[in-house]
C-alpha cells in the first residue's frame, strides 16, 4: 500500500512536470509565430543580431558552384537532399540558403538537376541558427562532404568562404504556386511549428496516479478487513 502510495505521488509530479512544459512550449510556440508574422528584414548586407526564426528578405546573387547537400532526408515518404547554397549579398558578406529538396539520385545526378539562377535576385526565407545535436546524432565529415546538418562556420572553411553569417536561411516559396515538373529544388512553403503533446503526456500521468491511489485504497480495505 505505502508502494502503491509513493508511485502516485511521483506520478503526479511528472504529471505538474508535464504541465510546466505545457505552458513552456505554448509561449515558445507564441513567440516563434509572431516572429514569422512579423514584417521581413530586408538583408543587402551582413548584420549578425537578428533573432532566429525571423523572416528576412535577401538580395544578392548565387554562388552556384559552391552548393552543398544536406541528408538525405526523407521527403513525402522518398529520400531527399537539402540544397544549401552560398548567397553573396549585394552590400557585402554571405549567407548559406537552404533552397529546398532535391531527390537523391546520387550526388551528382542532384546537382545536375538543380536550377542555378545567375545575376541578381531577391528572396525571403526564415533565419535559422545552429543548435546543439543529440548524443546519437550523425557528425557532419566536412572533409568527405558528408553533411548531415548545416554548420555554417564548417561549411564556409570547406568552401574557402569568408565574412559568412554564423546562421543560415531556410528559402520560402510561393504558396499555392505551381511547380514546373522536373524543377529543383522544391522550396518549402510553410515553417512547422514544434510539437506539442505534454497536456496529453499530463494526462497520461495523472490517470496513472489516480489508478495507484486506486491500488492503494483496494490493499488498505483488504488490510482493514483481515484484521476486523
């Protein structure tokens, strides 16, 4: 019974546990949507204290010959890569742009298929900055091209890159806008927001600590019983 006492307690903690990240997550959540609601930062050249997951409008030009690949990952259910590529902008300095998925035929039928626009151009995408990985997360092997995620400062010493931004942009296309067959990249049209499930995960553990308080009760009567 005393067992059966103490699992409830500690359940119900994970359950409180559950609900501070509850209230965490939705701020989080808040806070990422009304940053992409925000007007567009326009970029023309380098500037380092723009908070993540800001929408930026850049204007420059590619440097396709210094593409990159990121993954494969899967997209719709089919290995992809991420295509990044170096944009040189127009009042100086580089940012890397995620411009979208390229299907993984190989490396070198990828880059083969990609658009490589030349001259001028303007697009809006959101910045990204790096995060620490996972203990079980793949390393990236700059020396092999091998890159699993994107390391702006490891990306730009591989490419012989300088003055390139410590972050990155994710290339936003046009929603509801056709996509000419056999085009690539496939630019995203949408940012997913984190997942949320800890109200679920809340209940999950307050119903287990109801159930060992119900444990409790059913050996605290057969108790009371044998000695009645």
């Amino acid at each position: 019974m005393l067992l059966a006492v103490a699992s409830s307690v500690v359940l119900a903690g994970l359950g409180s546990w559950q609900l501070q990240r509850l209230g965490w997550k939705e701020a989080l959540i808040a806070e990422r949507q009304a940053s992409l609601a925000a007007a567009p930062v326009v970029l023309d050249a380098l500037v380092d204290n723009i908070p993540a997951w800001r929408r930026l409008r850049l204007n420059g030009s590619w440097l396709n010959d210094k593409s990159l690949l990121v993954g494969p990952r899967s997209y719709r259910g089919l290995p992809h890569w991420r295509l990044v590529t170096p944009l040189k902008l127009a009042g100086g300095g580089i940012v890397l742009v995620d411009r979208g998925w390229v299907p993984d035929l190989g490396k070198n039928a990828a880059f083969a298929g990609v658009s490589k626009p030349a001259g001028s151009l303007s697009l809006e995408g959101i910045l990204r900055r790096p995060t620490p990985t996972g203990y079980f997360s793949p390393k990236n092997v700059p020396e092999a091209d091998n890159w699993f995620r994107v390391d702006p400062e490891a990306m730009a010493a591989r490419l012989g890159l300088a003055g390139v931004a410590p972050y990155w942009v994710v290339a936003l296309g046009e929603a509801g806008a056709k996509r000419v067959a056999g085009a690539y990249p496939i630019a995203d049209t949408s940012v997913s927001m984190p997942s949320n499930n800890h109200l679920h995960y809340a209940i999950t553990w307050f119903g287990l600590s109801l159930g060992a308080l119900v444990v409790a009760g059913f050996y605290w009567r057969r108790e009371r019983h044998s000695t009645s």
